[in-house]
C-alpha cells in the first residue's frame, strides 16, 4: 500500500452501524490474520464515539498464529477501539505480535482501547508479546500498549523482550 506518511495516514474506520469481524485460521508461528510487514501509517481503528466500543474484530482461530502480526521494520502504526482475538497457543507468539525486524525495528507503533483475549473456547498463551532482535539496530522500540482489556491468557498478558529503549505498558 503506497502513499502513506506521517502527514498522509491511511485509516480503516467502519461506517456508522457496522461492525465487521476479519476471521479466519491462518496457521504458523511467524504468520498472523492481519500482517504489517514493513507498513507504516496505518490506523486500524474501531471507535464510533463510545469509549467502550471495539466495532472490529480481527480473529485468527489458528492455534499458531497472530490476529494482527506487525513486522519487517513496521512504524508508527496505530490499533485502537479493536476486539483482537486468537487461539495461538505458540510461547513465542501472542494474539498482537510485535516481531523482528528487518534492517532497523518495529517502533512507535500504538495498541490502544482494545479488548485483547482468546477466540471463544481456545485461550492464547499471550495476550500481547513483542521480541525484537537482540541487536542494538534491529530491537523494538517506542512501541505503546495502553488502555487495553487483556484477558484470557495462559502464560502472560503483556510480554516484551528485546524491546531497546522506549517500550511501553500502560494500564
């Protein structure tokens, strides 16, 4: 997807009443429903103007794999008002997935005012998991979790690791 920038963001809002579901299984480790490999500027956002609405729901009912999976030096890219589920069961992976990157990192990206759990019965090992490169150009950083509901998980809510400097949990 070309044109976007810091000026020029391109955003995916539903229209007034509806509220769609993205599901699917897409299966593997390193894959995800909703991949942002190497996009930056984009804004996935659910708010209709009620603080407790999520109108998307981006479901992967994979037992390996991420409902949204950012990647390959992803930038400033923001998740807000959403209804991430997954069944992903894989410890190196969590229903949001801030993976490696490329040549630099995954950073200053958002995941904000979202309901973040398993999808119906199956619980996800981790709600949110970020793991940058262990090298100093290549960690993630500056990547925001705020304001979320993190439930129904196995092993941890929110994970960081490799994250530099700069990587935030908030309540």
């Amino acid at each position: 997807m070309t044109g976007a920038s810091a000026a020029n963001t391109i955003s995916f809002v539903p229209a007034t009443g509806v509220t769609p579901v993205i599901s699917g299984s897409v299966a593997g480790a390193t894959t995800g429903l909703i991949v942002l490999n190497g996009a930056d500027n984009l804004r996935f956002d659910g708010y209709n103007g009620s603080t407790s609405a999520r109108n998307i729901t981006i479901r992967n009912t994979a037992t390996t794999g991420a409902a949204v999976l950012l990647q390959a030096d992803a930038t400033s890219n923001a998740l807000r008002y959403l209804n991430l589920e997954s069944a992903t069961i894989n410890g190196s992976s969590g229903t949001a997935f801030f993976s490696t990157g490329t040549t630099s990192s995954n950073d200053d990206n958002t995941l904000s005012n979202c309901d973040i759990h398993g999808a119906g019965a199956a619980v996800p090992a981790y709600a949110v998991f970020t793991s940058g490169a262990a090298s100093t150009t290549a960690t993630n950083s500056g990547n925001t979790v705020q304001s979320c509901n993190v439930y129904d998980f196995t092993a941890g809510g929110v994970y960081m690791s490799d994250t530099g400097a700069g990587g935030r949990a908030g309540r």
